[in-house]
C-alpha cells in the first residue's frame, strides 16, 4: 500500500500543476532543436496552460464544472443520523506543534465539521488514517473538535488511506450503529466523487460542502494570475482525472464481471421420447 500511496504521489507532481505544463514547455524547448515547429508549439502551449490555470476565472470555470452542490440545507441534514467528515491530509512534522498537525484542507473542514455539528446536534465521524505513518489523520481531528472547537467526536476511524476507503470504513462503523443516512463534510471538488463512494456503500449522502467558489472579484486586481487560483485549478484537475480513473476501474470492472458470469442463466431445451420439447432454466457459467 506505501508504494501505490508512493506512486500516485508522483503522478499527481508530474502530470498536475505546475509540473506538468513546465514539464511541457521544457519537452518543447529540447524538440525545438531537432523538430522546431513542434518544439516551439509545445513551449508555448506549455506557458500558456500554465498561466491559464493561474487565473481566478479559470479555476472558478474549473471547481464549478467539478461541483454545483448548493450550500448545507440545515433543514434538510436534521432528518440525518450522523455527521461524517472526510480528512483532506496533514502537515507533518510541524515545529510549532512538536509534531504532525492538520493540514489547511483538513483544518477548514473540521472548523465547518463543528459548525454543523452544533447546528443539527448530530453525532460525529471522522476518517482518515496515515498514508506515510504517523498520527492517523482521524486522531488529529478528532483532538482538534474536542479541544479546539469543543465538538464531541463519537467515532474515529483511522485505517482508511483515500477517498474510497474512508467510505468503505466509515460505512462499515456506520452500518454496525444502524445508520444509513448522514451529513458528509468535505470540499466542494472533492464531494461528487466522495458521494459516489458512501452511495456505493448504500449511505445517503446530505452534501455539507465548504470551500465553495463565489467567482466574484472585487477588484481588477483579483482577475489577474495567482498562488490561490493555481491551486484551485490543481484541485478541480484532481477531481477530474479520479473521477475518470474511477469511471475506467467500474467499467473494466463491470466488464470481467460481465464475461465471468455469461451465460450464467440460459434456455435450455429437454426434448422427450415423444419429441415434444420443454423450455428450462439452466444455471452455469461459460468456460
């Protein structure tokens, strides 16, 4: 497992920005040698992608094409059994802290966690274990509610490692407590996959999303490129290409499935000495 969670690290930093255009750009400056007008082309598209992801416009088009999910109903999450929310990773090792501490993704859900938490006096699950060793991200938060934001948490569930998993261990503490319907707090790009997964476990989902783009500047200023608007646009691109690898991992799945049980139910004829013929039902699978 510490080698997937290794590898896809290092897909994240090569194809996402700002590696993956530079890395672009450098391509083309070494083809701009051999082949110029190729090389030259992908230089720019490259520059241009790069300064594109950068501006608050494009990542606002980006978050939104990933999530439209309206704010929290609280009206609405009263009528669900629990509150889960969803880690969103840590900053290790923190001087300041003498250890491993929340993340600023974690931190702001937790700090939205304990806002709905006191708004519909739900009880609370939170999910994350440790991806590289250390704290189990669901301790750290569950310290965090209780301390910080004086929020009690019933639950921690600390062996989950991704989105996937936090729903498939939640959902299996979730189940054992007979609850099969809850408010799940995340980000905003990171709730339809993360619905995705909980229905996949048969949990409703009440979508608590924080972190939801406005796509209002209030000066000129705030349209040009930035820090914030690049990250905007790392976190919608994530969302996307996971969206699309879970798309591909259900249809090859479905696919084998498919095949393997082909067949599985099929007509068969039983003809009789008298030459009349019976419909029945055959149970087997093709080999």
């Amino acid at each position: 497992m510490l080698e997937v969670g290794w590898l896809k690290a290092l897909l994240k930093a090569l194809i996402l920005p700002p590696t993956g255009p530079l890395l672009l750009a450098a391509a083309g400056l070494w083809m701009s040698g051999r082949i110029p007008r190729v090389g030259r082309i992908a230089t720019w598209a490259g520059i241009l992608l790069l300064l594109a992801l950068s501006t608050p416009m494009v990542a606002f088009l980006l978050l939104r094409f990933v999530d439209t999910s309206p704010p929290l109903d609280v009206m609405r999450a009263r009528d669900a059994q629990a509150i889960v929310i969803l880690g969103g990773g840590i900053r290790r090792h923190a001087a300041e802290y003498g250890g491993d501490t929340l993340g600023h993704l974690t931190l702001e859900r937790v700090r939205y966690g304990a806002q709905v938490a006191r708004a519909v006096g739900l009880p609370v699950l939170v999910t994350g274990g440790s991806v590289f060793d250390g704290e189990p991200e669901a301790k750290l938060m569950q310290a965090s509610l209780e301390r910080e934001f004086g929020v009690r948490v019933r639950w921690a569930e600390i062996r989950s490692r991704n989105t996937h998993e936090n729903a498939v261990r939640s959902a299996e503490i979730l189940r054992a407590e007979r609850i099969g319907r809850i408010v799940l707090v995340a980000h905003s790009f990171d709730m339809p996959r993360a619905r995705a997964e909980f229905a996949a476990q048969n949990i409703e989902v009440i979508p608590a999303p924080t972190g939801i783009p406005s796509g209002e500047f209030d000066t000129p200023l705030d349209a040009l490129p930035s820090l914030g608007a690049l990250q905007g646009s790392y976190f919608a691109l994530y969302e996307i290409f996971a969206n699309v690898a879970r798309w591909i991992a259900f249809t090859i799945g479905a696919s084998i499935s498919k095949e393997q049980h082909a067949f599985f139910i099929a007509p068969h004829v039983m003809v009789s000495s008298s030459g009349t013929g019976t419909l029945q039902w055959c149970h087997g699978q093709l080999t």
